[in-house]
C-alpha cells in the first residue's frame, strides 16, 4: 500500500507540473554563467524538474548503496561471530543465578 501511495502521487505530481508547464509557454530571457539567452519557460520548468529528479535520485542511490555496504558489513561481522573458529561461550560452564541459588540450597540443608 506504502508504494501505491507514493507512485499515485509521483502521478499527481507529473499531472501538476505539466499542467503549470504548458500553460507558462511565453519565451523568457534566461542568464546563464557564461551569458544571456531566450528559452521557452516550458522547457525551463521541465528542466529544472528534471535536473530536481535527477539529483534526488542520485543522493537516494548514494544512501541505498552506503547502506548496502553496512549491511554487507554487519552480515560478515555476524559469520565470524557464530564460525566454528571462534568458539561460543559454554552455557554449561558459566554459572548462572538459578545454579546459585541451588548450591546455596544445598549447603544450607
């Protein structure tokens, strides 16, 4: 339901901004770095739009990526952990509260 949600209004959004590109279609003076020039202001919102996109997207992939790489990470920190070289605490030899508890018991009878 969660990417319904969001592909419904990416929609909608695409709907509003076409709408508001086609109605603004007067020639307009753009300045550039490097100078001036005259561009349809269509063409200058669905560009800014898409340059918007675009870097949106490229930060979204930069995190999914780091975030891959951290699990990658945490997945091969979790295998050495539970491999056999690394041996695993013996529950048997630990003493616990309950065992405690029961040697006192005993020693007290």
């Amino acid at each position: 339901m969660k990417g319904q949600t969001y592909i419904l209004l990416a929609v909608v959004f695409a709907v509003v901004i076409a709408i508001f590109a086609v109605i603004n279609v007067d020639a307009v003076e753009v300045d550039y770095l490097f100078g001036t020039g005259e561009a349809p202001l269509i063409l200058i919102i669905l560009f800014s739009v898409l340059m918007g996109a675009i870097i949106t997207a490229s930060v979204g992939v930069i995190r999914v990526i780091r975030l891959q790489k951290e699990l990658r990470a945490a997945k091969a920190e979790i295998n050495n952990l539970n491999s056999p070289e690394n041996p695993v605490l013996d529950v048997e030899s630990e003493p616990t509260e309950t065992n405690d508890l029961e040697e006192n018991d005993d020693k007290v009878k």
